[in-house]
C-alpha cells in the first residue's frame, strides 16, 4: 500500500524524534552509569583519605608517642573499613583484600604501640631504680656529710674509708644519671652507640664506683652504708638487664614499624588501585556511552538520510516533473502525460494533470473541428463546473443556431431573389414592350418632328 505525502512526512518526524528519543535514551542510560562510577569513584577517594588520615596519625604517634594519635588512627581506620564495606555492597567490587590489609594494618599498629607500651614501662621501671639507688647514694652521702661537719666542728676529719665513700656516691650517682640519659637518648633516636658508650662507661668507671662502693662500706663498718653498697650494685645490675631488654623490644618495635609502614604502604597502593580500577570503570563507561552515541547517530543519520532521499524522491521528482508537466500545458502542448502509478497527493496530482490535458487536448480537438466547420460535435462536460466544456457547448449552440438562421435567411432570400427575378423578367417584357412603343413613338416624333420642320420651313 502506497503512502501519503502526509504518512511519510509523520514517518520521517518519527523517524528524527526517535532518533532523538535513542540518543538520549542511550546518554541517559550511560550518563547513569558514568555518575555511578563517579560515585563510587568519590567514595574510594574518601575511604582513600581516611586511610592517608590513619597513616598520618601513625606517623604523628611514632613521633610523639601520644595516646591521642593513637584514639585518632583508630577511628580513621574504622571510619576507612566501614565505607569500604558500603561501597562494596554499592558497586560490587571485591574490596575483601583491601579490608584484610586494614586488618593487617590494624594488627601491626596494636603490636608496635604494645611493644612502645612495653618499652616505655621498662623505662620507667629503670628510672624508678636509678631513683630509688640515686635516693640511697644521696643519703649515705648525706650522712657523711653530717659526720664530717660534725668532726669538723671537733677539729678531727674523716676517716680514710669514709671519705673514699663520700667520693664514690658521687661517681655512683654520675653513673645513675648516665644510664638514665643514655637510655633516653637510645630512646629517642634508636642510635646503639648510646648504649655501646654507657657498656664502656660501666666498665671503665661503673665497676669501679660499684666495687669501691661494696668495699669501703664494708670498712666503715655501717650496716647503712653496706645496704646501700649492695641496693646500688643491684640496682645496677637491674638497670643493665632493663637495659638488654629494652634493646631488644626496641629492636622488635623497630622491626613491627617496618612492617607497619610496609603494610600501610601496600594499603595505600592497594586502595589507589582500587580507585583506579573505579577510574577505569568510569572511563569504559564513558567511552561505552560516547561509542554507542556516535554509532547510533550515525546510523540514525544514514537511515533518516536514504529516508529523506527516498522520500526526495517520491515527492519532490514526481513534483517537479508535475511543474514541467504544468509548465508543458501553460506553453500549449497538450501531448504530454506523467502516467504516475502511486496513488498518494503526488500520484492523484500526476493523474489530475493527466485528466486535464486529456480533457483539454478533447476540447482542442473540439475547437479545430469547430474551425474546420463541423459544428456536429457534442461538447461533453467534465464537470458541472467546466467552465470552458460549457463555453465550448455554448459556442457551438449558438455557431449551429447562427448558421441554421444563415440558412433560413439565406433560403428567404432565395425565395426573394426568384420573385425578384420573375419580376425582372416582367419589368424586362415591360421594358422591352416600353422599348417598342418608345420605339415607334419615338419614330412618330421623328416624324412629327421632320413634318412640323417641314411646316415650319413651309410656314
């Protein structure tokens, strides 16, 4: 079935709006996709932060050693895991590595600030001891001190034992001090060679305060003075075993940072993988989307173009050779046809103009036999409203009843022309008659007219 110039104008619209419906349909679907990705994109990057936040906190604990550092790591790692464990619920990507590396980042943290915890109370247990073995030093050397101002007083002076004890109380309490600052200096910068000098220190000047303690606190003879000697040398030893162990929780914490900085690492490349797997996502999607686009655009184009060319070619050839047609009549020529088969605006506009130079070349041909002088021809109307087919017939009516009233004056005036000739015949008798008696009375005058000449001349 054929169709009209309107259907195919519909078809065409149609075809464009859904064309524009597909594109936008398609941009709609694919920009979803892209705000999705987007999203979860915005989502990595915050989970991505609250990991930098815990890692700085890490850092600013192992700087500090504060238990606020440590309260602000926590909740930035739990922070972290919870908006992994939302967006891998949200976007379905498998985060299970990077909240097990949280874990793992978790655990090693706990370690490193157990073993500090360890650390910083065997210091404190050694600044206890120091304390406690400074406090007898500097009583014993109190006490001697007052011996001596007493003896003073009576003009005598200490005796020889006392005296060297007096002197090493004070190398005793150096000795304190120096572990105590080197311990904390150990602390501080992790150097070894702090606790190597305070090793030689003990053992160039420490034995000695320690042994000379021991001995002439024995010579004194003062119960005091040996508890003192023996609470020192102990608390020595003790600060030394503190000292072994601390070094070697020092070393296990060393190492547990290691550890944690290498898993804080690998947390932190694990999560900007992430993010730029999400990236990558984002990017496909957007590709996707422009790709589809431009596909569906471009065949949409094609498909609304070999459209429009056919539909240029069902209307506006059969038009133009319509206006040729039109054109062809207006100059005269009533030879032409369109002969179109489709039965749309375009084909009925062919077949009316067809009609009409049929119906015209009709009447031409009416009209030349008319000039030739047959005015027998029936003019057959179109139309009620054929104006030149009732002309036609008009003319002919009044050419035939023209020519019948040619004929019947022609047949009056042949019956007159024979009365008139009878009567010319009967005038041309008369005449001739006329002619006769002129003739004679013409001869009588000429008769008369010489008699009375005659009688004249007689006269």
């Amino acid at each position: 079935m054929s169709l009209t110039i309107k259907m195919k104008l519909v078809l065409l619209c149609g075809l464009g709006l859904s064309l524009v419906a597909a594109v936008l349909v398609v941009g709609v679907y694919f920009n979803g996709k892209i705000d999705a990705a987007h999203g979860v994109q915005v989502e990595i990057f915050q989970a991505n932060e609250q990991v930098q936040q815990a890692r700085i906190a890490e850092k600013a604990y192992l700087q500090f050693y504060k238990p606020e550092f440590i309260q602000e790591r926590s909740a930035h790692s739990r922070q972290a895991v919870k908006e992994f464990s939302l967006l891998e619920n949200d976007s379905g990507l498998d985060l299970s590595a990077i909240k097990s590396q949280l874990q793992e980042y978790d655990s090693a943290f706990n370690e490193l600030v157990d073993l500090h915890t360890q650390n910083e109370m065997l210091g404190q247990k050694m600044d206890s001891v120091l304390a406690e073995i400074t406090d007898l030093l500097a009583g014993v050397e109190d006490e001697i001190q007052s011996q001596l101002f007493d003896l003073q007083m009576e003009g005598e002076t200490l005796p020889d034992a006392e005296n060297n004890l007096l002197s090493l109380t004070r190398d005793g309490k150096i000795l304190a001090l120096t572990m105590k600052n080197s311990y904390r200096e150990f602390l501080l910068s992790g150097d070894k060679n702090h606790l190597v000098e305070l090793d030689k220190f003990i053992k160039e000047k420490g034995t000695v305060a320690i042994s000379g303690l021991s001995q002439f606190s024995a010579q004194t003879n003062n119960n005091n003075f040996v508890k003192a000697a023996a609470s020192f040398k102990a608390g020595i030893k003790e600060g030394q075993d503190l000292l072994v162990k601390s070094q070697a929780l020092f070393e296990q914490e060393q190492i547990a940072g290691e550890n944690l900085d290498t898993i804080g690492s690998a947390l932190l490349d694990q999560a900007k993988k992430a993010a730029t797997i999400t990236a990558a996502v984002g990017e496909k999607a957007r590709n996707t989307a422009i790709t589809a686009i431009i596909i569906l655009t471009a065949t949409g184009t094609l498909v609304f173009l070999v459209i429009s060319y056919l539909l240029n070619r069902s209307i506006i050839r059969p038009l133009g050779k319509a206006l040729e047609l039109a054109d062809t009549i207006r100059s005269g020529d009533l030879s032409q046809r369109l002969k179109m088969q489709s039965t749309d605006e375009i084909g009925r506009l062919g077949k009316a103009l067809d009609q009409m130079a049929d119906s015209l070349e009709i009447k031409a041909d009416l009209a030349r036999q008319i000039a030739d002088g047959d005015l027998t021809a029936e003019v057959q109307l179109a139309s009620e409203q054929d104006q030149l087919g009732i002309a036609l017939r008009r003319m002919v009516d009044n050419l035939n009843d023209l020519m019948s009233r040619v004929a019947m004056a022609g047949d009056q005036i042949a019956s007159g022309s024979s009365e008139i000739s009878s009567s010319s015949q009967d005038l041309s008798q008369g005449a001739t008659t006329q002619a006769a008696s002129l003739e004679e009375i013409s001869a009588s005058m000429g008769e008369m007219s010489a008699q009375t000449r005659q009688n004249a001349e007689n006269a």
